[in-house]
C-alpha cells in the first residue's frame, strides 16, 4: 500500500521493479515527482497516475499486436508461401 509521499525504493518495491528503473522513468519525464532538495518524493496520486496510462499504453500495444496477427491470417496461404515455393522450384 502507497503512503501519500513515497520514496523510490519504495515505489520500486510497490511495482516490483529495481530503484534504478523508477529513477530514470523520472529523469526521462514520464514519472512525475516531487523534488526536495536532493531527495524525490512520488505522492500517490502521480504513481497511480503513471500506473493507468503504463496499463492504457500496454492495453493499445496488446491490441494493436493482436490486430496485426488477425491481419496476417487473412492473407491467402498461397500468397503468404509464393516466395518459398518459386524459390524451390528454382533450385531444381
């Protein structure tokens, strides 16, 4: 369970990743934090803030993925093994 102010070991911890991961989802903007002084502090809200957009983002690629391979199976086989087959027949 989040507490309102959290530190990165203790988001690291919470989504089971490395401290080394939450630090530079951070420094590369998609983390939001609060800095003080030195230390960074990740409040509740901006954790499960990042967390929905991480599962909306993993849900697209999910079905983006999917649709391409639903595509893929539309194409005829025969066209799918054309360039196999012409180029067995050219070895002989």
């Amino acid at each position: 369970m989040l507490r309102e102010r959290n530190t990165i070991r203790m988001i690291a911890e919470h989504w089971l990743v490395s401290p080394r991961t939450v630090s530079r989802l951070i420094h590369s903007g998609e983390l939001d934090c609060l800095r003080i002084g030195g230390t960074f502090r990740i409040t509740r809200e901006q954790a499960e803030s990042f967390e929905a957009k991480a599962s909306t983002v993993a849900q697209l690629k999910a079905e983006r993925d999917h649709s391409r391979a639903f595509s893929a199976s539309l194409i005829d086989p025969f066209e799918r093994g054309r360039g196999i087959g012409s180029k067995l027949l050219r070895e002989k």
